[in-house]
C-alpha cells in the first residue's frame, strides 16, 4: 500500500480528485463539483487524505451550524440556547480501494479533535451527522455517536457531545 499524508484543508490545485470511487456517486461528485466551490463561498471546509500522488483516499466536509432544541434530545439541549452551536460533519468517504483499513475512522478523529479546539474558542456543544444509509448509521454508532431518536430505526441523524470526544479519541487511539 502506498504511503499516505496527513489530513490536510483540500487544494483543488494540487490534490486529484477525478478516479475517487467511494462507492456513493452523490459523495463522489459532491467532492468533484461543490467542496471548492463550498470552499471559496466559506460554506464548508473539506479536508482530505491523500497519498503521495497527491491522489484523494478520503475526504471529511465540515460546517459550522445551530441545532433547533425543539428537535433534539434531553442532553444536547440541557442548559443550551437555542439554536445549539455544534460542528456538522457533513460528508465523509473513503475510496473503496482504501476500505477498512482504519481511513474513515482517522479522518473521523480528525474533525473530533477540530470540534474540541474550536469548543475552545467559540463554543460548539457536539457533532453532528446525516447518516447516508442504515449501514452508515451503524458505522457512527460504532464510533461513539448516538441517534437523534434512538427508538425510531429510520432515523439517520446523529450526534457525539463534545464533553463525550476526549473519551472517544482514547477508544480510537
Ligand atoms: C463508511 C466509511 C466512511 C468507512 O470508512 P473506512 O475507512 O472503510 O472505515 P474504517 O476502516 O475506519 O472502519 C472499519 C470498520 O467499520 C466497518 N465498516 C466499514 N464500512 C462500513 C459500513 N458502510 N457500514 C457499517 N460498518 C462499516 C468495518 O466492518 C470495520 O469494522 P471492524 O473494525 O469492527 O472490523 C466508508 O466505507 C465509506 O466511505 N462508505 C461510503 C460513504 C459512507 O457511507 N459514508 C458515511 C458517511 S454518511
């Protein structure tokens, strides 16, 4: 397996995003048409690992947002304003040549260790994420992340308290 570089803000000059196969096209093409566009228009920061081809292996988009209290659970909204401050990580892949050896879950650490610095400076209660699919879902709870509504098997969204990261890193590590 080639070497592969650390994450890094994505350079639509530099890394090559063309051959990325994630195996979800809506990612694939997010990643091709709208993250520097998303970029330019500090909308969302995409971030990737690539290798020493300067290829994209996987990419993390994030965004900044506010979480309605009315639709969310008890312990993200205790002592909270409303709307919430939190980091959405708004889109996650990983090529599908790069599957399962550990990509997902490093970039993942990543944006976790991002949210914790930013809690410092600006305040950020949690992550949150879509889910693309049920597997997807099962992938974040994996990781720590907890749904929305835990009883509906539909839900997709899901979220990790910031207070919860530095516990979760050390589980990763
Ligand atoms: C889900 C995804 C990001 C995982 O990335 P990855 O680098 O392959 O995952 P990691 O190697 O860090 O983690 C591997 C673990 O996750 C599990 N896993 C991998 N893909 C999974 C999936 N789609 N659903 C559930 N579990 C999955 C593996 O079985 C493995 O578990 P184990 O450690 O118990 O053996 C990647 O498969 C992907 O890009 N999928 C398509 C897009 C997608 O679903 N994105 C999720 C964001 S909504």
């Amino acid at each position: 397996m080639t070497e592969l570089r650390r994450p890094t803000p994505l350079d639509p000059a530099l890394h090559k995003r063309d051959q990325f196969d994630s195996g979800e096209p809506i990612l694939d093409e997010w990643l091709r048409r709208y993250a520097g566009q998303n970029r330019r228009r500090d909308t969302a920061a995409t971030w990737v690992i690539a290798d020493t081809d300067d290829l994209i292996v996987a990419y993390a988009s994030v965004a900044m947002t506010g979480i309605d209290r009315s639709a969310a659970p008890p312990d993200l909204v205790k002592g909270a304003p409303n709307p919430l401050p939190a980091l959405l990580l708004g889109r996650l892949a990983v090529d599908k040549r790069y599957a399962n050896l550990g990509i997902g879950t490093a970039l993942t650490a990543h944006v976790l260790a991002t949210a914790v610095e930013l809690n410092e400076k600006a305040a950020c209660r949690a992550v949150v994420v879509t889910a693309i699919n049920q597997n997807a879902r099962t992938w974040w709870q994996r990781l720590g992340f907890h749904p929305f509504y835990p009883d509906d098997p539909a839900e997709l969204d899901l979220y990790l308290l910031t207070s919860e990261i530095e516990a979760t890193l050390r589980k990763l590590r």
